[in-house]
C-alpha cells in the first residue's frame, strides 16, 4: 500500500498541489475528490488481476499478444528512467532545503541510500519498512504545518461538493501522476514479490488497492490544507518555489526544514518505488529475488550517473515521457480489463466481479480520452 502510494508522492506531486491551490483555491478539494475516486476504479481492477493471476504487467500482456508486455515494459522503463533523474534531482533539493547541502552531493548520497535498501539480504523487508516509515514520516510533518496555517476546512468541505470553479485538465492531471505510468503497477507487483496472490488473497488485495488511494488521497488532502491556510492569509509566495516559501511562512526557519524533509522524503520514496517497478518490468516470476535486487540497483546508478552527467532531466525531455505515460496508462489497462473480462484461465479459475468491471470499463474510457490528450501532446512535442 505504501509503495504505490509514496511512489506517488513524489516532487512532481508536491509541485502540482500547491500550483494548483495558488490556481483555483478551495475549489481544488474538488479535483482531489473526483481523482481519488477514478484512482480507486483503477488500481481496485489492476490490483485484482494482477494478484489474482500472479502475473506481472508485463507477463500478463505477454500471454494475452506475444510481445505486447515488453512493449508496455520498454514504455515503463522510458518512463521511469526520466522520471527517476527527476527523482533524484528532488532528494537533492529536499536536503538543501533541509540541511543546506549542496544538491548534488545531496542527490548522490540519497542514491546511495536507495541503493542500501536493495542490496539489503532482506531486500523486500528493507523496502516496505522503509517506504512506511518515509510515508509516515510525510504525513505527519505535513499534518503538523497544516495545523500552524489555520486554513478554512470548512470552506474546503462545501467547495468538494459545490467547487465555484471545475477544472477537468487539472482532474486529468492528478489522475495521471497517482495512477499513470510505473506507478499504476508498483503496489501490485511488490503484492505479487511478497506472496501475496491467488485467489485465496482476494480480500487483502481488495482492501490495498483501496487503502493504498486512500494514503496517496490523505497526504494530498493534508498538503492542499497547508498550501490553502497560507494562500488564504494573503501570503505573497515566491513563484521560484511556492510550496518552501509557503512553509517557510506557515513556519519560518522550522517550517522550511520541514519542507526540506518532506520533499526529500517524497523525493526517495519515488526513486525506491520507481526503480522497483521498473525493475519489476525488466523481469518475470521466474526470476530471484536476488537478481531483482541487482537490476534495481543498476537501474539507480544509471539515473545517478545521467542527473551527474546532466544536471537533471532535460525539460522537453520530461514533457515528452509525461505525455508517454498517458499512453502508458489506457494500454495498460486495456490488457486488465481484457484478462477480467476474457481471460478466466489466466485468473485461476477466479469469477470476476462483474460490478467492478462496469467501473473499470468506465475508467478506461476517461484514461482513453487522457491518452488522446497525451498523443496530442507527443505531436506538439515532436514538431
């Protein structure tokens, strides 16, 4: 639950937050209300297959059209590389921001770290008590400064059911950063990793399918409370770095250490989920535990290497894997839905719930309209 929900929570999601708080205010409770909701219709049926059938994304597409899984793998993979220099680029940041050491060492040392926990003899242990502890760790800090800005909770509630402002590009958005792209897989792989499949286990995959939205829902409903306190007060943030600057106001010196902490918790928690799951792509059932570990390992000191070497991930560059996992994303779920719908012998012999393929058939819809966008996307990019 933790994995999916703090590779989530990484920069990218912290930097939309409060953006989008600065953009339409109280209102923004409603788009985190609506995405939540797709977010659950999603990962409930990708959870519910994956673990049911034990099979990875990539296996799983494989056995539906030979090669179509290292298809989804080769974008997953595109997709995290990007995003991981991205990543640890953002551990950096976060211990700048915290200790006031230089990004770069910073980023080096936090890859290091990351590196740590695969190499552990108990690897799968390391990384679930790891991400807990970070997630936690997030949440709490977060909780503390939203209580300091004093913002209006009342006014949030009426605005998630009666927003004076809609915004279906910014719905779209959080939709695609809590479920797009590795992500989308990362809890249900690590499900699979922890023995946790069949369809004897239907009703704990069930339930983390849920909660793991539900923690990635918390922690952004915390973060837009904070954000909102200081929005409403009147607060002039710095455009360079709203989300630091608005703790910093919250809190003052404290309040910008905090956010140091949190963004570089987020920032490491989306490293070790990244690499994972990308990982995890690059691999089948077959292969060990030990080996995982290795590629993971190598897949963080390639992104180490690259965010040395290029300082961090070119902009265009980043634009155009985001607009890739957009694709990544209605793909992915169409090969689910087709082993829910078609494929029982893949399922063990497991009865699809057929209310829960309704609201997984009306979620692939919206993802298929989010692809389109994102193919449009592709296209201004390339020209």
């Amino acid at each position: 639950m933790f994995l999916m929900a703090t590779s989530a929570v990484g920069p990218g999601f912290i930097t939309q937050t409060t953006n989008f708080t600065i953009e339409i205010g109280a209102a923004f409770a409603f788009a985190i209300g609506v995405s939540i909701l797709v977010d659950i219709a999603v990962q409930m049926n990708v959870w519910r297959v994956i673990g049911v059938s034990g099979l990875r994304g990539n296996e799983l597409a494989n056995k539906i059209a030979p090669g179509l899984g290292w298809v989804l793998a080769f974008l997953i993979v595109s997709g995290g590389l990007a995003f991981n220099i991205g990543n640890i680029a953002g551990t950096g940041l976060g211990l700048d921001a915290m200790l006031g050491l230089d990004p770069t060492i910073g980023a080096v040392i936090s890859a290091i770290l990351a590196i740590g926990v695969f190499l552990s003899k108990r690897a799968g242990m390391a990384l679930d008590r790891i991400v807990v502890v970070l997630g936690g760790l997030m949440i709490l800090i977060t909780t503390i400064i939203a209580l300091t800005t004093d913002p209006p909770v009342a006014e949030a509630v009426k605005q998630t059911f009666a927003p004076d402002t809609i915004d279906f590009l910014i719905i779209t958005t959080l939709i695609g950063g809590t479920v797009g792209g590795y992500i989308t897989y990362a809890g249900a792989h690590r499900l699979i990793d922890a023995g946790e499949s069949g369809p004897s286990n239907v009703r704990s995959i069930a339930t983390g399918s849920v909660v793991g939205i539900l923690v990635t829902g918390v922690m952004r409903a915390i973060f837009f409370l904070a954000i909102l306190g200081v929005v409403s007060q009147g607060a002039n943030l710095d455009p360079s770095n709203p989300a630091a600057s608005a703790f910093e106001f919250a809190a003052g010196e404290f309040g910008l250490r905090a956010f140091g902490v949190i963004f570089w918790a987020a920032a490491l928690t989306s490293v070790i989920g990244a690499s994972y799951t990308s990982a995890s792509f690059l691999t089948t059932s077959k292969t060990s535990e030990r080996a995982r570990s290795m590629i993971t390992v190598v897949f963080i000191i390639v992104c180490a290497f690259l965010f040395v070497v290029l300082g961090q991930a070119p902009v265009t560059l980043l634009l155009f894997v985001g607009a890739l996992n957009g694709v990544i994303l209605p793909l992915g779920f169409t090969v689910i839905l087709y082993a829910a719908w078609r494929r029982r012998d893949l399922l063990q012999g497991y009865v699809y719930p057929r209310w829960l393929l309704i609201i997984g058939v009306l979620a692939w819809l919206l993802t298929l309209f989010l692809g389109f966008q994102s193919l449009s996307s592709l296209g201004t990019l390339w020209t």
